[in-house]
C-alpha cells in the first residue's frame, strides 16, 4: 500500500504541513504510523480526501462567452454521439459541413450533447492540411 508522509500530502493537496496535521488530530484525515514512527497517509485514503475537498470548493461560475480567439465557429445540430467508458465521438452537422470532435465522456454528459441538441463546433488549429486536387 502506497503512503505518504504529511510533508507529501500537504503537497499533493495544495496546503500547509500543519493544515495536513490539523485535519489529522481533527479526526477529519486518517493517518497511520509507519515502521519509524512518523505520520503518514495512505494513497486511497489520500485520494478520497483530495476528491471530498475538491469538490467542497465553491467555483465561480463562469461568465458568457463575448468573444474568443477561434475565428472559425459553425453553429448546428448534434447527429451522433457515441460513448464510452472514457471518450465520447459527437457529431456536428452546420449546413453542408459535418464535424467530428473526440472528448472524454464526462465533458459530452456535462455539455448535455445528444442527437438534437444545438451545438457550436469552434475550430481552432495550428495545422491545416492543404490539398489541390487532380485536374
């Protein structure tokens, strides 16, 4: 089992040694005493913690979008979308353009997106492939 000493876990937390050593006497982080005598925190025990805290932070809502760097915006309908365990394939159809973008499934269920739904496909690349055709 992977453990980590309070200097570690505070790290991986974001917070102070002591704020690590508060929690622990508080009761509200389990330790443990390694074989030297010190103080540590098991991996899983660590990771719950650091996801319970997380998601005790309040966010800002963000504010509407007014403008963005990505010049290419097509606005249509959702057609397809395919999910995983991780990824999710959605399809875009904006008039006679058809665009295919690769998320991962969490960001499709959090957007809502299924067949249907209004949708912008924003492009935004550093490469762009240009062919001439045959004549």
């Amino acid at each position: 089992m992977t453990t980590f000493r309070v200097r570690e876990a505070a790290e991986l937390l974001g917070v102070s040694d002591d704020t690590v050593r508060r929690w622990a006497d508080a009761g509200r982080l389990e330790t443990v005493t390694d074989a030297s005598g010190r103080r540590t925190v098991e991996g899983a025990v660590l990771a719950r913690f650091a996801e319970e805290l997380a998601a005790a932070v309040e966010r800002p809502q963000p504010r509407p979008v007014v403008s963005e760097s990505a010049r290419n915006r097509f606005q249509g309908l959702v057609t397809k979308v395919l999910r995983d365990t991780v990824m999710a394939q959605v399809e875009i159809q904006a008039g006679p353009h058809r665009f295919v973008s690769l998320m991962s499934r969490e960001a499709a269920d959090e957007l809502g997106l299924e067949p249907g739904v209004l949708a912008i496909a924003a492009v935004k690349s550093t490469n762009v492939v240009v062919e001439v055709p045959a004549q």
